[in-house]
C-alpha cells in the first residue's frame, strides 16, 4: 500500500511539474504578446505625435498668413477710406464748379456783333 501511495505521489508530482511547465510557457507566451502589442502602441504613439506635430506645424504657418493677411486687409481698408474721402472731395468739388458754372455768361453785344460779322 505505502509502495501504491508512493507511486500516486510520484505520479501526482510530475503531473505537477508539467503543469507547471505549461503556466511558465503560458505566462511566456502573454508577455510576449504583450511586449509585441505595447511596442506596436508605442510606435502608433510616435506616428500620431509625428502627424499631430505636422499639423501643429501648418496651423501655424496657417496663422501667421492669416496674420499678415489681416494687417494688408488693414491697410487696404485704410487706402480705400483714404480714397473715399478724396472722391467725396472731388464730388463736392465738381458741384462746386457746376453750380458756379451753370449760368454761362452771355457774351457782351460787341462779342455778338463780332461773332455775326464773322460768320457773314
């Protein structure tokens, strides 16, 4: 009987034992995978920063022109005002003229006479 319970022992040992074996190359197996799949993450990490980076980049350079785009619209809008009032200028000018101007004078009667003797 003690050589029978001995031979269970022995048997449940190794049983054991391999069982054990096949949890270490369990646990392997998942840090590997795991390994494999954090290092395939951190990649994708760096691939996004290297884009979000890019993109960073562009909106600056997006901003600056739209900065400098303002500043020329700016100038435009005080060229254009500039301008405006020099036309209301010349406007007011004009119907200065035209209203000092719209009653031609009528030529004396010699320059009459003249005009009729040389058109005979």
């Amino acid at each position: 009987m003690a050589a029978g319970h001995l031979r269970t022992l022995e048997t449940e040992r190794l049983e054991a034992r391999r069982a054990e074996a096949q949890l270490r190359e369990t646990c392997a197996d998942i840090k590997q995978t795991a390994r494999s799949r954090f290092a395939a993450l951190e990649k994708k990490v760096a691939e996004l920063k290297a884009v979000v980076g890019l993109r960073n980049e562009r909106i600056a350079q997006l901003q600056e022109q739209l900065q400098e785009r303002d500043a020329e619209l700016k100038e435009l809008a005080e060229i254009d005002e500039a301008n405006g009032m020099r036309m209301e200028e010349l406007a007011q000018g004009i119907t200065q003229l035209l209203h000092t101007k719209a009653r031609p004078r009528r030529p004396s009667r010699g320059r009459r006479l003249t005009a009729a003797s040389l058109a005979q």
